[in-house]
C-alpha cells in the first residue's frame, strides 16, 4: 500500500483590525488630545479592547494630563479643568503624604511608619525604605516636602522642618526595593533652605530662598544610587525673600527653568491682592538665571486659588 499523503497544516491568519477601527484611528487620537483630565483618557481605554489599544498607542503622542489637587489628610482629589471630585480610597491603613505625576507617596498609619509609593488608578505599589531617619531629630517636627518619580527607577525626596527656624532638612534618593536612602543636607544652611528641587541631567538641582542654585550628582556604587554634596551652581543675589516663592520646572524641550511668583495680601482684610510671575532659565553653566519670555515656550500655568 502507498503511503498517504499527510495534509499540511495551514499557518493560522493574523487577525486583521475590523475595518471600523482604521478608519477611527484619526478621530481616536483627536479625542484623545481633547482631553486633558487623566479620570477621562482611563474613561476612554475602558470603552473597549480597540479604544484602550488606541489610548496606549497615542499615549507618547498627547500633551500631558493637567494636574489633581489633592486634600492630602482627607485623599479627596479634585480634577482640572472640569472640577471633578474623586476619593481616593486605599485598601492599606495608611495616608497620602505627597505625590509626584501619577503616584502618591504613602505612610503606613502603623507604629512602624511603612513609606510605599501607590499609583490610585492602577493600583500598583512601589516598595521604599522607612523615612524614619531622613525625619529625625524631633521627627515630629519635619515633613516631606516633596517627592519625585525620576527616570531609571529613582525616587527623590526632600525634607523640612514645620518650623521656619529649623532649615536643616534633607534631600535623598533611592530605588523602589532597595533599603535604604542616600542623603545629604541641605547645602544653604541655616539662613536659606531649599524651596523646591527638580531632576535634570543625572542631578538634583535645588533652589533655595535667596535664590541659589545646587546641584547634587547621582551616581551608582554596587546597584545603588549614592547623592554627592551640592555644589553651588548660581550665586543667590536677590534679596526678596518675603511674598516670594520660586519653583524648579523642566520644559519639555529640556530646559531648566526657575519660576518665580511674586505676592502680596495686603496688611487688612479687603485689601487688593497683588500676583505676578517671572520666568528664567537656570542655566547650568552660565552664573546667573536669565530671563526667559513665556513666548518661547510652550508652557502651561495652573493658578490655584485656596478659599
């Protein structure tokens, strides 16, 4: 008897995307340009399989989400610009300190104080090791300031005192599951802390309130991030240290810029308030902060204002 001839199998077909779905593609990435609150691009990735393969297609292409304001001891966030109140509710007993893009940096409401970083929409945690050091002495009498999700894994945070007499805080880096923080103090002294810090090339760059710039280089020994002392970058030489605040921003063509908001309340109650912004560059070379138009930039200002 003859052998017989076995059928081949046929390779399987890729699927290919419904008609529909090419020809949305152009209308999917200009809704999604549209909207700038984070509750609503999540709204439009949970429509469907095709509109959440769409949202994350586009995500490298659309202009950042606008910021949350959150009531940090009450986790109620409200969104802008449409004034959305949303709840922040964790399954872990523990409270919001601070947060930095999408996470929020935790601590854990037990004895042994657990820090852990939290994304409240994907629900995904981030490890970090106990804040207990970087908060003493008198931990009762020093906060984090601010935290910072940078590239490559790293976490930035910055301490100060509840007292504006005590300006010795820190500021430390880490990596989610390491355990332990590398600090510095804060190189101002006593007389000028740090107001605000930024990530910008492979370094922590600070401001303080008379206007200084430090920069502290992140380095790597052995799989962990060590921070080096700051080393003054910009001589401070303005001397307007009341009604004035000044803030570290990164364009997003790369550019370090300082923001510098002048205010007064008046001395009584009724009294016209009076704002104004400036704009410089930080530049990280040069030795003093230029002046920089709004023009150049493409730049969004969110004002808030607290009743």
């Amino acid at each position: 008897m003859g052998a017989r001839p076995s059928k081949a199998s046929a390779p399987a077909a890729t699927p290919s995307p419904p008609p529909e779905a090419s020809s949305c593609s152009s209308l999917w990435s200009e809704l999604l340009r549209r909207l700038l609150s984070l509750a609503d691009r999540v709204r439009f990735g949970s429509v469907c399989r095709h509109w959440r393969d769409a949202a994350r297609q586009q995500a490298s292409l659309l202009p950042p989400v606008l910021p949350w304001t959150i009531t940090f001891n009450t986790g109620i966030v409200q969104t802008i610009p449409d004034g959305e109140v949303h709840r922040l509710c964790s399954d872990k007993p523990a409270f919001c300190s601070c947060s930095s893009d999408s996470w929020l940096l935790m601590i854990g409401a037990t004895t042994t104080h657990r820090h852990f970083l939290e994304n409240p929409v994907s629900g995904v945690t981030l490890p970090l090791p106990s804040l207990g050091n970087l908060l003493h002495p008198g931990g009762e009498l020093y906060l984090v300031a601010k935290v910072m999700v940078c590239p490559d894994n790293l976490v930035v945070v910055m301490t100060r005192s509840r007292i504006p007499s005590y300006n010795n805080g820190l500021v430390a880096c880490c990596r989610p599951g390491k355990s332990s923080w590398s600090s510095r103090s804060q190189a101002g002294g006593n007389q000028s802390c740090y107001e605000d810090i930024a990530f910008h090339d492979r370094s922590i760059y600070a401001i303080t309130e008379g206007g200084e710039l430090f920069a502290h280089k992140v380095t790597e020994h052995h799989g962990r991030a060590v921070l080096s002392s700051g080393k003054l970058v910009i001589k401070g030489v303005d001397t307007d240290c009341f009604d004035v605040r000044r803030f570290l921003v990164v364009s997003c063509g790369g550019r370090l810029l300082m923001v510098k908001w002048n205010h007064s309340y008046g001395l009584y109650d009724g009294d016209d308030v009076t704002s104004a912004f400036e704009l410089f560059e930080a530049g990280t070379s040069d030795t003093t902060h230029k002046d920089v138009e709004s023009s150049d930039l493409n730049l969004y200002l969110v004002m808030v204002k607290k009743a």
